[in-house]
C-alpha cells in the first residue's frame, strides 16, 4: 500500500521540482527579451525608423557571434546536472573552472578579430547604407563585452546543472535593471541613439558576469579546494570542446536562418525590417518564456541520467510537456487578444506599426508552432545527446526552411514568416522522431 502511495505521490513531486526550477528561469529568460522590448521601445519612438533597424542588424549579428557559442551554457548545463546527479563534487567544479577559462580565451579571440567578423557580418546582411552605417557603430562598441558574455553563459549553465536557479535570476535581472535604466538615460536624456543602446548592453553584461562569479563562489561544494587538478591538462579542455562541437554546429545552423531572415526582411526595404524587428522581439519573449519549462527539464534530466533512473526520466518528460502546452496555449491566448496594443506600445512610428499588423497573424501561430522544439532541446542537452541536436537542426534548416522560402518568395514578406513557422514545425517532428525512437528502444541510458 505504500509503495502505491509513493507512485501517486511522484508526479506531483516531480510537478513541484520542475516548477520549483522553472519559475526562477522564466523570469529569468523573460528579462532577456526585455531589454529587446526596451530597446525597441526607445528606439522606436524616435524620429527614424533607421535606428530600430539599426540595432536589429546589429543585435542580429552578435546572436550569431556569441550564441555560436552557445555551447559554454548548453553544454555545460547538461555535464553539471551529470555530475550534480552523480554527487561528484571535483567534476562540478572542474567543469565550472575549465568551461570559464575557455570562455575568457574565446572572448578575447573575438575582440581580437572583430573588425572582419563585423565587416563580413554586416556584408551578408546587406542592409540599407545609412542602417549598415550605425550598426557598424553599434557593433564596434557590442564586441567589448566578448568574455562578459561568454563567462555568463558558463556561470548560468552551470547553476541551472546544480539546481540553483535563483542565481540566474539574481545576476540577470539585477544586471538587465541597470541596462534598462542606462538605455533610457543614454538614448532619451544624452541622444545617443544606437550607440547609447550599445553601451548600456556592454556595461550591463560585465555587471551580470561579476554577479554571477558572486553567486557561484557561494555555491562551491564543501571541502573541495582550489587544485593543480582542478585546472586540468590541454586534452581536458580539447574534450568540452568536441563534446559541444555538435551544440555549436546546431546553434550556428538556427541562428544564420534568424541572420537570413533578417537580411530577407532588409531587403524589402527599412519599413519592413523595422515591423519584422518588432514581432521577432515577441518570437524572442516565445523561446524565453517556455525555455524556462525546457531549462528545468535539462537539470532533471541529466541528474536523471547521472543517476541512470529511467522511470525518473519518463516523468520528467512527460511533466515538461504537459506544462509547455499550457504555457504555449497562454500565450497565443496573449498575443491574439494584446498582438496590436503590444506592437503599439513598441512603437510610434505609423508606418512601421501598420505593417507590423499585417503580418501580426503569423505571430498567433507561433507558440504552438515552436514549443515541441524548445521542450525537446531540454531533454536531449540533459541526456548530452547533441549530435541528434545538430542533425535534426541541419535537416530542418536546409531541407525543409531554405527550400520552402524559395518556393514562395513570390509571397513576399508573408512567404518568409510562412518558411520560419515550418522550420518550427520541421524541428518538432524530426526531433519528436528521434524522442520516440530513442525511448522505444531504450538508448537515452546508452553510453555515448
């Protein structure tokens, strides 16, 4: 009777763990976004949209540049919930220590290299000269905050791996407050358009990065001290780096369709790049909210697998889902019903709102469209399955989005935001496919 009485009861404690860790993550990736919102907003009721376009070029290309990165959060989430799982106190902090070094040389290569990474960024984009001018300017400025960046994704990914996601919440909210404060103070009392956008961005990101070292420190295990061993040998770093080479070859497919998207939108002039910036912002408040569902998915997960617990895997997955769905329904319910009042309040520019509420109903579609992905994402970085992560992405990016978009380019804009709902949903199902699979035969436990 009691073991009967256990089984009823494990759902409901899974339910509780994972909004116990989704909760503090939703906010948290909820402030990402808004800055995006505060950005616009700032940017958007000034005299040109040229200035919105610009730092949706320029927000663009460092998605890209940094997020190619991406790994250093994703990857290293998915080893420390391993580790964390496993009680392995010198493999948590080996990781944390080696995944920042990496971050730090990473971010100082980039600045090194800027000025052709930029220049060649800016090329394929291909905006309008006057736009290409201040996102120039906007980037020179971004690129300095490289191994802030770098350094907080490793710091985040490592939290949210050893069940401590109120640290994030902390360090990105405190440090996305002053951005917002600085980005209203340097745009609308000193003018300094995009350029003040940039640096509010820079100064925030070094404040998120020290308070993340804060947290952290607070978060050592007991008794585990500072070693040569700790630090590790060359083929130790070698090794996180092939581990996530396949996390890195999928963020860098994702992102050139969001780069692609953006230089299509371009295209059709400055009007409609700066109606797509504004939606694609909502796209962003989409990923951020129900990632914190996915978020907490990859630190069950993987502590899951540390503890080679199938049973516990299964409920995790099926939790996650069922409260993704909900989260996905909420918020079409958000965009049907607030869509126009939303993209209003963004902007003033009648020209830019106007058409942004012609290609609003594509916005509806989006949650829905998506959320099989973002959840899916969770359990395959948990179970460090990233190989499957990149080749689904490939798959979708190359055989279902590229050749969709040419077939109806004659659609205009409405044909690029058609190709991006099927990306979604070509995601969806190839990685649903690959879920199933895998649970079918039983290979999450498998060793890799």
């Amino acid at each position: 009777m009691r073991s009967i009485k256990n089984k009823q009861r494990a759902p409901g404690i899974i339910d509780r763990r994972l909004w116990a860790l989704a909760w503090p993550l939703m906010l948290t990736n909820l402030t990402v976004p808004l800055l995006g919102l505060v950005d616009t907003a700032v940017l958007g009721h000034l005299h040109s949209p040229e200035y919105l376009g610009a730092v949706a070029v320029g927000a663009n290309l460092f998605s890209i540049l940094y997020w190619t990165f991406g790994f250093m959060r994703m990857g290293t989430t998915g080893l420390a919930a391993q580790a964390w799982g496993k009680r392995d106190a010198f493999a948590q902090v080996a990781l944390l220590l080696r995944s920042i070094l990496l971050a730090i040389g990473i971010g100082l290569l980039l600045i090194l290299f800027h000025q052709p990474l930029i220049r060649i960024g800016l090329e394929l984009m291909n905006p309008s000269p006057e736009v290409s001018a201040l996102a120039a300017e906007y980037a020179a400025i971004r690129i300095w905050s490289a191994p802030a960046v770098l350094c907080q994704y490793t710091l985040v990914g490592w939290l949210i791996g050893t069940q401590f996601p109120r640290g994030p919440m902390v360090m990105l909210i405190i440090a996305n407050g002053i951005n917002i404060v600085l980005d209203v103070f340097f745009v609308t009392v000193l003018g300094w358009n995009s350029r003040g956008v940039a640096m509010a961005t820079v100064m925030a990101e070094y404040g998120a990065a020290l308070i993340g070292f804060a947290i952290v420190l607070r978060r050592m295990p007991e008794g585990q001290r500072l070693t040569r061993a700790l630090f590790g040998q060359l083929a130790d770093y070698l090794t996180i780096l092939q581990v996530n080479r396949y996390i890195m070859v999928r963020t860098i497919a994702l992102l050139l369709v969001l780069a692609f998207f953006t230089a299509q939108g371009a295209r059709h002039g400055d009007v409609i790049l700066a109606a797509n910036a504004v939606l694609i912002t909502f796209l962003l408040v989409i990923s951020n909210a129900l990632d914190g569902f996915a978020n907490a998915a990859e630190a069950l997960v993987g502590e899951a697998i540390g503890q080679n617990s199938r049973r516990r895997f299964r409920m995790v997955f099926l939790s996650a889902l069922r409260w993704s769905i909900w989260g996905a329904l909420l918020l079409t319910v958000a965009f049907v019903l607030g869509g126009r009042w939303l993209i209003s309040l963004l902007t003033g520019l009648e020209e830019v709102r106007t058409t942004a509420w012609q290609y609003l109903p594509w916005l509806w579609l989006l949650p829905f469209a998506s959320v099989w992905g973002f959840l899916l994402d969770g359990v395959f970085i948990g179970a460090t399955r990233t190989r499957e992560m990149q080749n689904t992405m490939l798959f979708s990016a190359l055989a279902v989005f590229l050749p969709v978009w040419w077939l109806t380019t004659g659609w205009g804009n409405h044909g690029l935001w058609f190709s991006l709902i099927t990306l979604m949903l070509a995601r969806a199902g190839s990685m649903g496919w690959m879920c199933w699979r895998y649970t079918r035969e039983g290979r999450w436990f498998d060793a890799r």
